[in-house]
C-alpha cells in the first residue's frame, strides 16, 4: 500500500468515531452532522400595538418584542407600534377582531373593550394595594379563569394574561390637591373608571388624544392627569410640566393585559406560542419591580413636583365610597358581580393575614 493510500489521522479518528458510535447503537451521521439552524421560509409577520408612547413602551413591552424577535430563530417577527401609530387607541378592540393588528396590549377600559367586565381593566379603586396582589388574584382568586370566560364570546379575540402596572395617583399643572374639595373642577386626563369614581368629587375627567397630552396641560385645557403613577410621569415628560402629586393612591397597580387575534394565533406553531407566552411572563417580571422600585425612588429623590396628601380623615371617607362603587358595578351583570366578590374576599383576606400584606 502506497503512502497515498493510507487513511490521513482525521480520516482515521473518523472511522474510530464511527466504530464506536454503531457499538453504542448510535447513528453517525445524525450524530456527527454539523446542527441545523431551522428558519421557516416565509416567516411569520405580527402587528402589536400597545397602549405606551415610545419612551414608556421601552419598559412596558418593547424589551419583551426584541426578546421574542431574539429568540425566534428568523420564524416569526412582530412589529412594534405605540400609541396611536396605526390606529387610534380606542379603537385597538376592534381593529384586533378584524385582523388590522395581531397582536395588542391594553386594559379593557381604556379601549372599550366589547365585554362585562371591561370596568375592572386598568385602575379599579381600592381593588389592589400592591403590585402582587394582581398575579395573586389572576393565580389563586379566580380572576383569569373569570377573564378567559368573557373573552372566548368575543369572535376572533383571544385573551392571553394580565400583570401589573403603576399604582394611580392625581398630578396637577397648578393647583395643589390637599383636600377632597381641591377636586372639583379639575379637568383631567386618565383612565375611564377612576374617572368615573372621581367624578362624584367634582373632578372632570376629559379624553384626548395621546399625543395631546402635554400640549393640552401646557395650554391649560387639561388641569392635570390621572393616569398613572410617579415613575410614568418622569419617563414621560409630564413630571416637567405638572408642579403637584397627590400622595394618596386611587390603587394599587393598573391591571394591562395581552390580546391576540384568533385567527393570526392559531396559525403560530405551538412552540412559538409558548415562546411569545414566556417572554409576556418575562415582561410582567420586569415591569413590576421596575415599577415597585421606580415609584419609591422617584417620592423619595424626585424633585420635579411637590408632594400633597389629603388628609387621613378625609381619605377613609373616599375608601369608604368606593365600597358603594363596588356594588354599583356589581349590579352590572352577574359575571361582574363574581369579580366584585372575589375583590371583596382577596381584601378580607389580606387584612386577616396581616403584615407584610396589609
């Protein structure tokens, strides 16, 4: 045998390889073939749109769409659009049932969504104290079970999860809130259900536009917001703009959800599905102790606005109204009625448990 002949050592540690892989029973060449980078061939394109303006929707939801774009491997990929970029916030609902959007993330309230229990999106007074007490009441209290019955007798709407937000507090341009009396009049832009409840103080709750808001609380056509909380009104802007904050919290944490249209989800192939579903639990994560940490820095060091109370005796007054409030929504519709009793047990139970949870 010539030289030329002979096996090179790489041909020779290859045909070890081989030799021991049959005595174990193994196939070579799945074993020694270099690993496959799977892409579909024509992957899948999703329209999300949130709630946020861009500097909010960095924390709330664009972390959560690089990550799911990161780690789909080229399959999938979603489009990212804040508020207001393809369609009116409004009118996210109905452009998620007609396939204009694939993808949405919003409180039911905000968007009139088309369900009994669209009240209880976004801030709902005194239901929660904590962020916690959200992933609590959705995990051990029967919320999300409550939430997927409503949602499946909507045509081509599937509803994934619910987290937490900001708690919700009142911010004005100029005049200072130390009393329930300071209310009255002040023209404000929020959320629909605390405004609701609000308004039997004499606070105006008015709507505009997102991108509106600072222009309208510069110009003196909003009075103030009621919308969020004091690491949003930093992110935003409008800590710039508004002089006061009302220390008294309305709630604890906003209730945001994850929608998805039927028919763009069932074309998604389970082990996307799943993924999209982890980096939505990866974003609530996220978002809650950068909301937790950022509202008790920001009363503590920020020095944009000056901190106003309403006094404790006043205060309880407003606790002990939202109980009527409570019973009004209740007699909504019987399925509201179980959100309001759940909400009742949940604080009973926090107060019987005692510290650290009330």
């Amino acid at each position: 045998m010539t030289d030329s002949s002979k096996p090179s050592p790489s041909e020779r540690i290859l045909a070890s390889r081989r030799k021991f892989l049959a005595a174990a029973g193994l196939a070579a060449p799945a074993v020694l073939s270099a690993p496959a980078i799977v892409r579909a061939q024509a992957p899948i394109r999703w329209r999300l749109q949130t709630y946020a303006g861009p500097s909010l929707g960095e924390h709330v939801i664009k972390r959560q769409v690089d990550a799911f774009n990161a780690a789909a491997n080229g399959e999938m990929e979603i489009e990212l659009y804040y508020a207001d970029q393809l369609v009116p916030t409004s009118e996210l609902f109905r452009a998620l049932q007609n396939g204009t959007l694939d993808a949405i993330q919003s409180d039911e309230a905000t968007m009139a969504a088309p369900v009994d229990i669209a009240v209880f999106g976004g801030y709902f007074p005194f239901a929660t104290r904590y962020s916690p007490d959200i992933g609590s009441l959705f995990m051990y209290y029967g919320l999300d079970e409550i939430w997927q019955e409503a949602y499946s007798e909507v045509e081509n709407v599937t509803y994934l999860s619910t987290g937490a937000w900001d708690p919700l507090h009142v911010f004005t341009v100029n005049k200072p809130v130390r009393s329930l009396a300071d209310l009255k009049g002040l023209r404000v832009f929020g959320v629909p259900t605390a405004g609701r409840f609000l308004s039997r103080y004499g606070l105006i709750p008015v709507t505009v536009p997102w991108d509106d808001v600072e222009v309208a609380l510069r110009t003196g056509d909003l009075d103030g917001v009621l919308w969020s909380g004091f690491t949003e009104m930093y992110e935003m802007g409008w800590a710039d703009i508004c002089k006061y904050a009302l220390s008294n919290s309305i709630t604890g944490a906003w209730f945001g959800s994850y929608y998805v249209n039927t028919p763009s989800w069932q074309k998604v192939p389970p082990h996307l599905q799943q993924l999209y579903r982890t980096t939505i639990d990866q974003s609530h994560y996220y978002r809650m102790i950068w909301y937790w940490g950022g509202e008790a820095k920001l009363r503590v060091e920020g020095e944009k606005m000056e901190l106003t109370s309403i006094p404790p005796e006043e205060w309880k007054q407003v606790v002990k109204d939202a109980e009527s409030f409570w019973d009004e929504v209740a007699g909504e519709s019987p399925r509201a009625a179980r959100v309001v009793e759940i909400f009742k047990k949940y604080s009973g139970d926090m107060e019987k448990a005692g510290y650290p949870y009330r």
